[in-house]
C-alpha cells in the first residue's frame, strides 16, 4: 500500500488581491506561508519518500516550508512544468471583479469553472505568447505526467507528495475519483489543507481523507 498526498500552494499574493495567476511567478502571501505551515501539522507524522512540484514558485516555496516542518528536507524533489497552474491567457494580472464588470458575470464563471471554455488568448505583456487554458488543456499536461512519473512510484510502494495548484490537482482528483465533466465543475481545492489517498499496489483508491485548516 502506498500514500498519496495533494495540497495546493498556500495563499498567493495575487490571490490576496483577487486576480488571475495561472503562469504568472507570484509568491505566496504571509497568510499562504501560514497555511503551508498548518497543512504541514496535519501530516507531520507521514513519511515521504519523493516529492514533485511545479515549475512555479508558489508550490515550490508551498512545498519546501511543508517538508521544513515535518521535517524531511532530505525528500528528492522533482519540478515539473507539467504540473502547474492552468494558463488563464488575457485574464492573468487583471482583477477578477473589474473583469466580472467588462464581461459579466456569467462569462467570466464560464471562463473560469466550465471544463472546456479557455479565457481568451489574447496576446498582452503578461501573456505575450497567446496562450491559453480550459481545464481540459490543463488535464491534457498533467494526467499524462501523473501517470507516467507518479504512479509508477506508487505502485513501487513509495509514499509520494505533490504540491501544485487548483487546477493541475483537480485535473488528478479527477483521475482517481472517477469524476465526469460535469461533477469537476464542482470541485473545489483549498490553498493548504492536505488531501490524502491510501492506494493498493494496482494504484487504486482505498481510502481518501480530506484536511480542513483551522482558520
């Protein structure tokens, strides 16, 4: 039996200022510091054996405050591009409430909760490649590397911990929870609070735990 546990970075500055992040390098706020630290309590007495982040320094930085307090900063860890955030094209660095004003309301929640509408990929300083992801993109990069890089080890027996975002881990949670398109809409990951699976040597679900934060 091998463990698996998810947490999605801590609080970012720009989450604080309630705007798009998606590829943006934005460090976290001293509240998202706090939250690494406290979702780090909760699974103080697991031990890992690998550990894999993105190619963003939010879930980095997420990732090495969790194994400062377990204290495991021995644990190899791999930085994957793979696993970051979803791109939200035109929309990274703009307020999500001015954006809510130009479009409306309803387009920007398609924008950002439907499974495979992306934000428009409009070229601007912080997107100057015109890039642009629906969930469905971001499901496309990530699950190919979750299967090929991390269930191999699970399925070894190793205990593995990923630090991501919302998006790459719903894409995951998607995976091993069996959800439709349509259930993920609903799927929420909080900034810090651990999710732990129990997995069989096949990489099946046994049991799953969800951590909620003392705020």
């Amino acid at each position: 039996m091998s463990l698996l546990v998810l947490i999605r970075h801590g609080q970012s500055q720009w989450n604080l200022e309630n705007r798009f992040t998606g590829w943006v390098d934005v460090p976290l706020s001293e509240q998202g510091r706090e939250e690494a630290r406290m979702g780090a309590e909760l699974i103080r007495d697991l031990r890992f054996d690998r550990a894999f982040t993105s190619a963003l320094v939010r879930a980095q930085d997420t990732l090495r405050i969790v194994l400062e307090t377990i204290g495991q900063t021995g644990v190899p860890v791999v930085k994957d591009a793979a696993l970051n955030e979803r791109h939200y094209g035109a929309l990274q660095g703009l307020n999500k409430a001015e954006v809510a004003k130009q479009y409306g309301d309803q387009q920007v929640h398609i924008w950002r909760r439907s499974y495979d509408v992306a934000p428009p990929r409009d070229r601007t300083p912080l997107n100057p490649d015109g890039i642009s992801e629906s969930l469905k993109d971001t499901a496309a990069r990530t699950l190919p590397y979750f299967k090929s890089q991390i269930v191999p080890r699970l399925r070894a027996g190793e205990n593995i911990l990923v630090a991501a975002h919302g998006n790459s881990l719903r894409s995951i949670v998607m995976h091993l929870d069996r959800l439709t398109e349509q259930q993920v809409l609903d799927l929420n990951i909080a900034t810090g609070a651990p999710i732990l699976y129990r997995l069989d040597a096949e990489g099946r679900v046994l049991e799953k735990k969800e951590h909620v934060l003392s705020r």
